[in-house]
C-alpha cells in the first residue's frame, strides 16, 4: 500500500508539472482537484496556513488560485474556531507574481474575458486580505515579486528572510506596477516608491523591513521554528501573534551600498513631476560623482518601457491620496488597457523579449519618453469602453464590518 501510495503521489506531481507548472495548453482535461493543488492547505490549532504550490513556475498566480485563495479566507474568517491565518510559498519562492505567460497567451489567443477574470479573481483576494479580520502572516521566505507582493503586503504581518528577493518589475516588460503596488509603494519613505515602481530593481528581506514592506526579519533557517511556534498558538488576538513572532525575530543590517541607504539621493531624483526630469536628475548625479549606483538606475529606466515609465509614475504618485480599494478598481482599468486595450502590444512585446524569445530587445511603443502623449497616458487610466464595468469590490459591506 505504501508503494502504491508513492506511485499516485508521482502520477499526481507528474501531470500537475504538465498542467499548472509549465504553463501549457495540452488538451489532457484538467479536473478541479488537480487545480487546488496550486494552493494547499495545512491546519494546526486554531491556525491555518494557505501554501502557494506551482514551485517550477516560482508559484505564479493564476485566477483558480485567486478564487481558491478567496474561498478559503472567506471560510476561515467566518470559522469560529480558527484564530488567525498564515501564507508562504513552496520551494524557493514566496511567489513571484502572476502568470504572465500564460497571461501573453491569452493575449495572443484573443480571450479577453479570461484576461478579466484573471485580474477581477486575483484583486478581489487582495482586497479581501486587505480588510481581512484576522491575523495574517506572510511569510516571504524567497522570491517575492509583483502579485506576490499584492496577496502579502496588506496582511497585518510581513516576514522576511536572508533569501527574500522583493521586486516591482513591471515596467520592463511594459506593464504597469499593480495587484495594490500603487498604494503598497505610494505609502514607502520617501521617493522609494517611485524608485521601486520604475526601476523594477531588488531589495532585500533587509531593505524589506527597513522602509515598513516587512514587519519582522528572521533567518531562513529559523522559518521552520517560527512555524512551530505559531502553530502552537490558540488565539485571535493579534498581539499574542506578534509577540510570537517578535521572540524568533533578528535585527537585519541593510547593506551599506543597498538603496536605503539612499533615501536623500532618492528624494533629490526621483522627487520631479515627470520622468524626463528623473532621469536628467540622474544623469547629473552619475556624470558628478561617476556613481554607479545611478549608472546602474539609468540603464534599467532606459531599458523598460517608456510608456510604462509614465503611467506607473503617475500611478503611485495618484495612489497617495487613495484608498486601497480605490488603487486596486483604477489599477484593474489599467490593467485591462495594458493587457487587451490599444497599447497592449507593449506587454506582448516585453514578455517576448524577456520570457519567450529571451532577446532582450523588446521595440517599445512609443521608442522613446518625448514620443509618450499625454493622451496616451490619461487613456491608459480609463475604461476600455463607455460601458466597461469597474472592478466589483464589496466595499460597503467590508469597511462596514
């Protein structure tokens, strides 16, 4: 029985591989319950902790994942018996965003109605954990990136290790930092938020708990025993959770040449209204003091789209006068205009470039920031259409809660 066991257990591995992992479009029918294999469920206690399971494909989000993400919050909410709640990933990731490749597709294939599904699953779970009424802890033990940073950031607590890897990286392939990053990085220190969101440039678990994106820092090694201990825990109040978690927690030193060392420079480049003005600011700095930190800055914004470089400028700075709600219904129009509206071509091309074809030698449209409208940029922030419904959040319901 043992062996037959084992035997199931690789049949079952083996064609998840074929389905979610590598993303592709054989016609073997995939039942239900191969697809909740993408999030797991272990429970001890009074706690339950949902597990991101495509490890090949870094645990990249796919909208039966958001929709089994927000069945599950929503029983374990209403649950009584269940006193707070947990999120890691399998493997070397925390998660690394959403399934872009499957995502260029679906662009590919013209499915738009599965393209707004994907977005409308995946923003409504972030806003369900953004006014979720338990405990919540994250624990970003690997790469943690994009949508990664959407269904972790609004929870009440933020783990990160000596493996977390922490990333934006929207704008290089011609999209716009979303999945709640317009509030998430609108409300950093300084102009971090506008480094991160136009940059799509890494930081670490370190930086991470340094500018407010983690709330605790351990090592990655101690993730296991920080596990058992919260495990251990019969409670729904959020301060014994973090006393728990404050017992297992280090003092993390950001590197003396990482960004937040930077927060001056910061404010000083990335502070100006446009990014034309950003990156002369730059140009200034690098061609004063020969920095390479600012060289290294100029080629990335100089690599990614120009177009996105304007909207996700525009979108930050629009996200620190807005709630998340607010953020997630403007970023879910965004999104639409990105992936299936008249400048979609950006996303197609830059996925292309830097996940199909591997070039990296995506042929931006507009090339060049001066090409960039103003049109262009206020179109990017409305319906695809007159009729175009927004985002359904249950707002009402929830912040009346």
């Amino acid at each position: 029985m043992h062996n037959a066991k084992g035997l199931l257990g690789r049949i079952v591995r083996h064609k998840l591989w074929r389905f979610g992992y590598r993303r592709s479009f054989c016609s073997l029918k995939v039942t239900p319950e191969d697809l909740d294999y993408q999030v797991l469920v272990e429970g001890s206690g009074c706690s339950r902790t949902a597990i991101l399971n495509r490890p090949p494909a870094l645990n990249a989000l796919t909208t039966h994942m958001g929709y089994r993400l927000q069945k599950l919050y929503k029983n374990w909410e209403e649950d009584p018996n269940i006193g707070f709640v947990m999120m890691k990933g399998s493997g070397r990731a925390f998660c690394a965003g959403g399934d872009i490749v499957s995502l260029y597709h679906l662009r590919k294939r013209g499915s738009p109605d599965a393209i707004r599904e994907f977005f409308s699953s995946l923003y409504s779970f972030i806003y369900l954990l953004g006014t979720y009424l338990k405990p919540h802890v994250a624990i970003l033990n690997g790469v943690t990136m994009g949508g990664g940073t959407g269904v972790s950031i609004p929870g009440t607590f933020r783990v990160a290790t000596d493996r977390t890897i922490f990333a934006t990286p929207e704008t290089i392939i011609g999209f716009h930092p979303d999945a709640g990053a317009s509030f998430n990085l609108s409300h950093l220190p300084g102009r971090l938020g506008e480094y991160l969101g136009l940059t799509g440039l890494k930081i670490s678990g370190a930086e991470m708990l340094a500018c407010g994106l983690a709330t605790h820092y351990i090592r990655s090694e101690e993730v296991p025993v920080m596990e058992e201990q919260l495990k251990k825990l019969l409670t729904d109040d959020p301060s014994v959770v973090e006393s728990s978690l404050e017992k297992c927690a280090e003092v993390a030193h950001p590197e003396k040449t990482g960004v937040i060392r930077r927060i001056d420079l910061l404010e000083k480049c990335f502070s100006h209204d446009t990014v034309e003005e950003i990156i002369d600011s730059l140009e200034i700095e690098a061609g004063r003091k020969k920095d390479t930190w600012c060289i290294m800055t100029l080629r990335r914004l100089k690599e990614s789209s120009p177009l996105s470089l304007k909207v996700a400028l525009r979108s930050i700075r629009e996200g620190r006068l807005q709630t998340l709600d607010q953020c997630l219904i403007r970023e879910y129009r965004m999104s639409l205009q990105g992936l299936i509206g008249p400048m979609s071509g950006n996303f197609c091309e830059g996925v292309r470039a830097r996940l199909i074809d591997k070039d990296e030698a995506p042929k931006w449209d507009p090339p060049s920031l001066e090409k960039v409208s103003e049109d262009m940029v206020d179109n990017y922030f409305s319906a695809l259409t007159p009729t175009e419904p927004d985002l359904d959040l249950p707002v009402k319901l929830r912040e009346s809660i």
